[in-house]
C-alpha cells in the first residue's frame, strides 16, 4: 500500500467543544461504518441512520440570530453562505411525494469578524402563495398533482383535467447571478429575484418573456467578462429544440433583468418528441458543453398527465440502449460541431470542469451508470427506516468523477479506429467511426478509495480561478446514504482524497471561498452546513482548511434546517 494511502488523522474533536465525537481526516480505503457486502462492485451497506427529520417541514427564521462559534472562524471571510432547498412538504392535510416538490427556504449564514448570524425565508412564490391561501397543494410539482379544487362541482373538476398544467415558480434548486442582481432558480421558465441582505422575495421573472425558450437550468456558467451562459428547451409542434442561451454582464437600467439575452443556437435531439432531461452543462474558454443523456422525456405522457391523473416526473424514463451524446458549441460563433462523441448510456447532474490543452477538450463529470436515481428520491424513501431504508439505499446506482478527453480537430483525415488520445498517464480513449463521429471512454478520477464513500456529488472546485482552465483539486459530498454523509477533498496528482466525517452528521455541499491572498488552488475555506438528525436544533455551519482539510471551527445555530441543494459564497467585497 503506498504510504499516501496508510495516513489516518484523528483530530481531537475537544478543541472545537464537542466532547463525544472526533472528527476524522482520512486518506485510506476505510469505511466510515460496518456491516456491510460486496455487491456489483459496490459495498452493500446495513443498518444505516433514519433521516427523515432531515425531509420534515420547518419554520422560518426571517429576523437574523446568532451562532456560537467554537473553534475559529477566519476574520478574512466577510460575506454571507446563502443556500437554498425544501423547506415545507405538506399543505394542510396534502402532502408531496418528491423530495423536489417541497416549497423553497433560503438561508443565509453571515460571516463577518469571526461571528456568524443566521436566517431564513420562504420564497413567496405564487405556488407558496396559493398553497397557503387555501391551505392545500393547488400547484403541481415534478413528483406531486395537484387535486381539482373540492369545492367545484363534479363537472367542474372533470373539466380541470383538461387543462394545461402550469409551470410551477417554486424555485427551490439554487442562488444563481445575472448582471449584479441575485435570482433564486429552478427549471422551469420561471425565477425569482431576492435580497440576498434580507432574502425578501422581490420580482417574479420569466424566461420566456426574453428569448423564446421554456425553461433554464439552474446552473448557469459564467465568463470572466461577467457573461452567463445556460441552457433551455424550446417546444413547437415538431417537439423540442435544445437552446444554448447568454445573457449580457452589464444592466440597461435600474430594473433590467434579461434584456439582452439571447439564443446562441439551437439543438436538435435524436428523437425531438423524446428529449433528454438535463440538470447542468459544462463550459470551457471557447465551448458550450452539453452532455444528451439517455435520461429521456415521453413528452405525450409530460403533457396529458393531469388528463390521465399521473404525476409529471411519470413521463421521465431511462433508456439504458442509447448512447450518451457531447455537443460542443463554439461560444463565439454560436457554431454547433458537427463532430458527435458519443459513449455509453451515462447519467450526469453535475460536471466539474471542462479545459481546452493541447489540442483535446477534457470534460469532468460526475457520472453514474444507471439513469433511474431522479425517481426514488421521494420523500417516503427518505423517510424510512431499518431495511427498508437500506434497501432503497442499496437498489441505487453510485456516482463517481469520471473525464472524457475529447479531439478537436476531426477532419476527414483523421485516422479511422484508433485511439485519438495522445495525452500521457490518461486511460479515457477517443476512437473516430466517421468525420462526424467519435466514441469515447472515460478515465475515473479517483482511486479504489472513493468506493467506501459511496461515490462523490455536489462538486465544487475554486471557480472564480479555475472554471475552464486545467486544475487540480475538487470537492464533494461522499454519498453513503441517500444524502451526503462526508466531505471529500480530490487531489487529481495522484488522485489522492481527503476527508472529513464525523457519525451521524449530514454535510451539504462545499462552497470553496479563496482567501484574499490566495496564491495556490487550495488556498481557502471550505464552507458546508452540517445537519444531525437524532437532535433537535443542533445545526451548525462547518468551516475546514481547504488545504489541510482539518476542522477550523464551526458555528451552531438553535433551528433545525432540512437537507437542501446548492448555493453560493456572496462576497461582502463584491
């Protein structure tokens, strides 16, 4: 065993206050907990915790309160963590089926002289609103139909079924940026604008009231001149169109929200009546990346589901017999590749990076062989306990950090079934079947390691530094349950990993905040609020070294928050 792989750090947990627990800072094949078989490939695990206070509603804390730091928190970070995700998951006596479906709580954990203060706010989306006014679900959600009003005749809600559903505005997924001005997002056409101060809900914005799209996803990229980049579907008669969207840096007034924006180009999918679901995209300096996975949308079933009183996800399926497909998109031109580097059916939500070197374009993923993951996150599955629980956490795919290396220049002389990758020390292959097709394997990006973490998500590297450009650290949750249950640090030389886990604690995902003099990669902070279920009001938001991995401090706050999706780092500098 090599000697990176023998080191094993106890921190004594004493210094930062708690006094039953330590907190343990790996770089060893070591599981984190026992009882457990090997199955497919992937360790069978047994007697896992019940989460489901982690998928229960909660209060609001709209005015701010402080936290109670141990440890220390660095001084130098100024600024606020804002996060977003579920925070209410019934309305009287109806309640959601889909861990998406609960209503949108904002956070925002304020940092400023080694102090943290905490609140929270429900977006007051027109869904919330509506939900509330009746006190019943009158919106429909990914996983959840919405009943016909009870107090219609029975002409009347026979006659709901015929209407359209929709779109929801309950944008639980993440904070995102255009032009200065924080949104909350989710996928379809609709965001929010909020006070990311006092996360007040401001302006309900749409999409397609700018450019002729029907959604957005809620991971858009942006360029070092402030650009933002993302994607969305377009629907006429013939079906979908993929849409690669900009939106401008700069404001054309004091309320402009996307003037300006505009569709790059259109892509056409395989089967324009069966289109690909997609979470996120990738970008590098000069390419929109889209991965077309065979995660697929039945739109007839998508569109006559309250007709048939089915729930919208129902019309999402997987097609294990069809190739995963790259466009790439020249961001100044609005040019589509003709070129197609097609691999094996693969599902991805989040890439990690993509960079142009030496001719190739690499794309790093999170990837997981089977596609079904998005339809058993409801929440009775988050909510079970002993072999159920563990059964639903066993019968998942694991996801884990892969990279396609993918040649620029095909032309039609370009050699025919042969390895194109010349890069040294990567086993990804690219083999050329035609001028306008290349198939592709990956190279993981982790080493035997990651298998006892359960696989990585929710990436995050120095964005603001690195984004497009080659780099060597990425961060994570480890998914030995059906949420993150560790923080994992990458180190690509050597594929080396890091990680910090203490039992019975749910980290979210790492936010990477550099230091104001930061002159390495990893020079920073990583930020993550941390759960624990099997205690009341015992949250706290976790501060690590993002180089040596060790605990800093971290700061409790007395509510109880659910296990939410993403967020941001707002810089009080900006």
């Amino acid at each position: 065993m090599k000697a990176h792989a023998r080191i094993l750090i106890l921190l004594s947990a004493r210094s930062f206050g708690t006094s039953s627990s330590c907190t343990m800072l790996r770089v060893k094949s070591q599981a984190p907990v026992g009882n457990n078989q090997q199955t497919n490939g992937f360790k069978e695990l047994h007697g896992l915790q019940c989460i489901a206070p982690l998928v229960q509603t909660v209060e609001e804390t709209p005015e701010p309160i402080p936290a109670r730091v141990k440890g220390t928190i660095p001084t130098w970070i100024r600024g606020s963590l804002l996060r977003n995700g579920p925070g209410k998951f019934e309305f009287g006596n109806q309640h959601y089926n889909h861990w998406f479906d609960g209503m949108a709580l904002m956070h925002r954990f304020q940092i400023m002289d080694g102090q943290v203060t905490y609140r929270s706010r429900f977006l007051r989306s027109d869904s919330y609103n509506q939900n509330s006014e009746r006190n019943r679900i009158m919106v429909s959600e990914f996983g959840t139909l919405a009943f016909p009003d009870p107090c219609k005749n029975i002409f009347l809600r026979f006659l709901s079924r015929f209407e359209k559903i929709k779109p929801t505005d309950n944008a639980s997924v993440s904070f995102i940026k255009y032009k200065g001005d924080y949104y909350v997002s989710t996928e379809t056409n609709f965001m929010h604008k909020v006070d990311p101060e006092t996360l007040e809900t401001k302006q309900k914005v749409d999409w397609s009231k700018f450019i002729a799209v029907n959604g957005a996803t809620a991971h858009p990229h942006i360029d070092p001149d402030g650009t933002a980049y993302n994607m969305g579907n377009s629907y006429d008669q013939k079906g979908v169109l993929y849409n690669i969207i900009s939106v401008p840096p700069a404001k054309e007034g004091p309320n402009d929200t996307l003037k300006g924006a505009k569709v790059l180009c259109s892509i056409s999918p395989t089967d324009r009546t069966r289109p690909s679901y997609y979470h996120s995209f990738a970008m590098s300096e000069n390419y929109v990346v889209f991965i077309e996975q065979p995660i697929k949308m039945n739109l007839l079933k998508m569109a006559t589901c309250k007709l048939r009183g089915k729930i919208f996800s129902s019309g999402i399926y997987w097609d294990p017999n069809q190739d995963t497909v790259i466009h790439l998109v020249n961001k100044q031109t609005g040019m589509v590749s003709p070129v197609k580097y097609h691999t094996k059916a693969l599902s991805t939500f989040h890439q990690i990076n993509a960079f142009e070197e030496g001719g190739f374009l690499m794309v790093d993923m999170c990837c997981s062989d089977d596609g079904q993951a998005i339809n058993n996150f409801l929440i009775q599955n988050l909510r079970k306990s002993g072999e159920a629980l563990d059964k639903v956490y066993n019968s998942l795919a694991r996801t884990f950090p892969r990279r396609f290396v993918l040649p620029l220049n095909i032309t039609s002389d370009t050699p025919l079934d042969q390895n194109l990758n010349t890069r040294p020390n990567s086993s990804a292959t690219a083999v050329c079947h035609s001028k306008d097709k290349v198939f592709c394997t990956f190279e993981d990006l982790h080493s035997d390691d990651l298998l006892d973490y359960g696989g990585l998500e929710f990436p995050h590297i120095h964005y603001n530094r690195f984004n497009t450009k080659p780099y060597r650290y990425f961060y994570g949750c480890g998914f030995r349950h059906l949420v993150g249950d560790s923080l994992i640090k990458m180190d690509l030389d050597g594929k080396k990993l890091k990680v910090w886990y203490q039992p019975g604690l749910y980290p979210s995902e790492p936010v990477f905040v550099p230091s104001p003099d930061a002159t390495e990669e990893d020079d920073g902070v990583i930020l993550s609020v941390v759960l624990k279920p099997t205690e009341d009001r015992s949250t706290f938001l976790l501060v690590l070294d993002a180089r040596t991995f060790e605990e800093l401090g971290r700061a409790e706050v007395p509510v109880n928050i659910p296990y939410g999706f993403h967020g941001t780092f707002d810089s009080a500098e900006n």
